[in-house]
C-alpha cells in the first residue's frame, strides 16, 4: 500500500506541479551574470539551480486526485520527490537559457562599443 501511494503522489505532481517561478528566476539569474560578461558568469545559473531544491514544497489542494491521500506519508514523499526534480530541471532550463542570452547581449554590446567594462 505504501508503494501504491508513493506512486500516485508521483503521478500528480508529474501531472500538476508548475515550476514556472523557478524558470523566471533562473532565466533572470543568468540573463543578470551573462551581462557581466566575466569568466565566472556560469556559476550564479548553476549556483542557483542547487539552491532552488532546498525551499519546501506546498501542495496545492487542486493539484490532488484525492484528498484523503495527503494523509499518508509515502504519498507526500513522492509527491515532493518529483516536484523537486522539476524545480532544478526547469530552474536549469531557464538559467542556461538566460545566460545564452547575457552573454550575447554583452558580446553584442561590447562589440559596438557602448560597454566598456
């Protein structure tokens, strides 16, 4: 039974957990050290994509099949597993995609001279 609720609470946070907030922040964070345009750019995105596993993760009401099943453990334990995954994933996704793009912003800037540092 414990395998059976690990299982569906895996399924519904495959299903419905968004992690859109760790997207936008990871796409700011390297868009932010992309622009700096120095050699230890990578580190922030990255630093970042390490530390967006750490806050606790709420499960919304609307999210669950069932309601009854936030009271058993291994239901919350799977649920939390996969949306931790899709927080480092996605916080990944958008902090390479943010530095692509701070670095090309600065290369483009530096090369028309209007940066200069």
């Amino acid at each position: 039974d414990e395998m059976r609720y690990f299982i569906y609470g895996e399924k519904d946070a495959d299903k419905n957990f968004k992690a859109n907030g760790c997207l936008a922040l990871g796409a700011a964070v390297g868009v932010l050290s992309g622009l700096s345009g120095s050699f230890l750019c990578p580190i922030p995105p990255f630093a970042f994509t390490v530390l967006s596993g750490l806050p606790k993760i709420r499960i919304r009401h609307e999210t669950v099949t069932n309601l009854d099943w936030l009271t058993h453990e291994p239901y919350l334990m799977g649920y939390e597993r996969v949306a931790r995954k899709k927080r480092k994933i996605k916080s990944l996704i958008g902090g390479g995609a943010g530095l692509i793009i701070g670095l090309g912003t600065f290369g483009v800037l530096q090369s028309t001279g209007n940066v200069t540092w």
